[in-house]
C-alpha cells in the first residue's frame, strides 16, 4: 500500500496491516476478528473521550464570549489546556463517600451514564467504509441506550442517599423519558423515507439532506435533543438555587468528573446523530472516493449543531418544570404525532409518482404545520398578555397630616 492509499483512507489501511500482522503470527483467524475489533471498540472509546477536553474547553469559551467575559486564558496558548490540567486535578482529588449510601448503584452509577454515551458511538458511519457496526436495528438500539442514560441517573439519585440529589434524578428521568417520546416519532420518519433502521442505509439514502425535506421535523428532534440531554434553558436537574448540584450532588473525585464527562460528551454525540440523519452524515464532496473527507464531513457538520446548542445554553433563561413539561406534553408531542401521520399518509398516496414529488409534498406539509404551529403559538401569547394597571393613588404625606387629628389629641 503506498502513501496515496493510506491517506485516502487511513483507518482501513491500518486495519489491514494490523490483520496481516497477527496473520504472521499465526493467529486464527477469528481471534485476529475479535482483537481487531476490540482495539477498534477501544481507540473509539479514547478518542471520544479526549475529544471531551476540547468541547469543555470551547464551551467555557463560547459561553464567555457571550456574556462578555474572557472564559480559561491562563494555562496555556487562549487557554486551551485548562481542561487538561482540570482532569488531572480530577484524578487526584480525593473520593469522599458519604455515610449511608447504597455502594452498588452509587459506584455503578457514573459508569452507566458514561457507557450509555459511549455506545451511540458504535452504530455512527464516520465514512462509508468506516463505523463500528452496521446494526440493521440501529435505530431500536439508539433507543434502548438513550434508556440506560436514565437508569444511571436513577442509579445516581436513589444510592447517593440524599433528598436533593432524589428529587433531581426523579426529574431528570421525567424529563428525558418525557422528551423522548417526540425524538423517536421523528426519528420514525428517516426510517419511513429511507426504508431501514440502519443508519448507514439512512445516510446512503439522503440524495438530498433530509434537513431540506423535513425541516420542522429537524427542528423538533433539535429541540426535543437539547431537552433530553438536560442542557440549558432545560437544565432543571441542576438548578442550583433549587437543588444544589443535581443528581451528582454526593460525588467527589473521578466520579464526579465522569458525570462531568458524560455530560459535554452526551451535547456533542446528540449532534453526531443529528448530523447522520438530518444533514446527510458523511456525504460531501469526495467523500465517496476518499473517505477521509467523509469523516471531516460529518465532525464538520456536527460541530455547528453543537455551537447551536452552546449558543442556546448561553442565550437563553431556564424554564420552570411546568413549562417544560408542557412544551413537551402539550407541543412537541401532539405536533410531531401528527406531522408522522401526515408524512405517512401522503408520502404513500403520492408514491407511485416519484421521489422528488414525494419530497416536495412531504416539504409542504412541515413548511404548512411550522406555519400553523406558530400562529397557534402567537394566539396563545397574546391571550397571557396581561393588562397594564394604572398607579393607583397612594396617600402622600404633608405637613398637616402627618399626625391624625386622634393622635394629636392623645
């Protein structure tokens, strides 16, 4: 393999020499498949969690930017090794484990949470040679481990034997089971187009980015994403004047940090799956010949989705847990069940006469609920509106009546 080769497509090619190196060494060769994809599982793994100490470090600086501050500026060139120098000072913290707690979801707790991230992972196509395993379930898997996210956030919330972090993990997980009901009717419908659950087949079936055929369905996956994850103005599980940390409360040490990772870590991954679906994953430009330009393609794409979401973080109040809730109950939910339906049934009717009719019936309808969705929105803000009460005379006090005639008298 010359050098042409390698930096066509540099992850395969060194696939290909580590096989031929454990051929030479006489291994079998399904143990040679195993090692080879347990070192494959492995460096995935790492570099998703190295890549966590850039978008800590360019969170805290977007987030500074805009509230006029300057964010980390000290170790380092613009700062950009304070997240390394803050996991070293996480590793050597001392772990305090308070009195009273369950040891077995305490200490399970944080590596759930990092392991249910870690594992949407496996089912991305970084390139179209390139991805970890091409489920033909991948969506059903998708599902099933955004659902362990919330047994670890229980986990953390029921073993730490604190009220606060309780409450924060009861809300946690009514929030992210609450959110996740509109993400997977949306999700439904890219299965619906593509015809499969695989996301490789999903993103081999954008000819066109199906941000452009389903825009309102993007911006209700986008927005039921930011909820799900607890990030900001959806932050209700670590409202600090109400519940102190959240449910991390009783962490200290390594354990607090993998919270901590699984966090900036879980913001970004939701943008990797956005990406795959919504904007056409890997595809671009040379992508198909050199595949290394498939995986910039799709970091490239996910980095904007996650500056959105940094941006809204920064941009933004928290809600009350009544209004989230009801953004969800009494918005996303009815809304995105009823575009699914629509999308179903018309998708259907107008099949025979091709997939760019298809397309643009499937256009009109989001365009035609967005639109819909935002006067009846507009109407109900307007009704809130509360009246402006005029000042009402208020008793000014003068020099001759500072005193009631009975008081002076007495």
């Amino acid at each position: 393999m010359n050098l042409i080769d390698f930096l066509r497509d540099p992850i395969i090619a060194i696939s290909d020499w580590i096989t031929n190196l454990f051929s030479n060494w006489g291994m079998a060769t399904d143990w040679a498949t195993f090692l080879l994809y347990l070192i494959g599982a492995a460096v995935l793994g790492i570099s998703a969690l190295l890549m966590t100490l850039f978008f800590i470090w360019a969170e805290r600086k977007i987030i500074g930017r805009l509230q006029d501050r300057v964010g980390p500026n000290q170790i380092g060139p613009w700062g950009i090794f304070q997240s390394v120098a803050d996991m070293v000072k996480i590793f050597i913290k001392e772990h305090i484990i308070p009195t009273g707690v369950d040891p077995i979801p305490y200490h399970l707790a944080p590596i759930v949470l990092v392991a249910s991230v870690l594992m949407v992972w496996a089912i991305v196509p970084f390139s179209n040679t390139v991805y970890g395993s091409n489920l033909n379930v991948a969506v059903i898997f998708l599902l099933a481990v955004g659902g362990l996210g919330e047994v670890g956030v229980m986990m953390a919330g029921w073993g730490s034997n604190n009220k606060y972090a309780l409450i924060s993990a009861f809300r946690a997980s009514a929030q992210m089971i609450s959110y996740e009901v509109p993400m997977a009717i949306i999700l439904l419908i890219p299965v619906l187009l593509s015809s499969s659950m695989s996301m490789n087949d999903i993103v081999n079936a954008q000819n066109i980015p199906y941000i452009l055929v389903l825009p309102f369905g993007a911006l209700i996956f986008f927005i039921a994403s930011i909820a799900e994850n607890g990030r900001a103005p959806f932050d209700l599980a670590e409202a600090e004047s109400e519940l102190v940390a959240g449910f991390n409360i009783e962490y200290s040490g390594l354990k607090f940090g993998m919270f901590y990772v699984a966090d900036f870590l879980r913001a970004f991954t939701s943008a990797l799956i956005f990406s795959t679906l919504f904007l056409g994953g890997w595809k671009g430009p040379g992508a198909e010949a050199i595949p290394v330009l498939g995986a910039f393609y799709l970091i490239a794409k996910s980095l904007i989705i996650w500056f959105l979401g940094v941006w809204i973080r920064g941009s933004f109040p928290r809600y009350r847990i009544d209004q989230m809730m009801n953004i969800n109950w009494k918005f996303l939910t009815p809304i995105s069940l009823v575009l699914f339906m629509l999308v179903i049934l018309f998708s259907k009717l107008v099949e025979p006469v091709g997939q760019n009719m298809q397309y643009l019936v499937i256009l009109i309808i989001n365009l035609g609920l967005f639109f819909l969705s935002f006067r009846i929105l507009n109407n109900q803000n307007k009704k809130k509106v509360v009246a402006e009460v005029g000042s009402r005379t208020r008793p000014v006090a003068k020099p001759d009546n500072l005193f009631s005639k009975d008081v002076s008298r007495g």
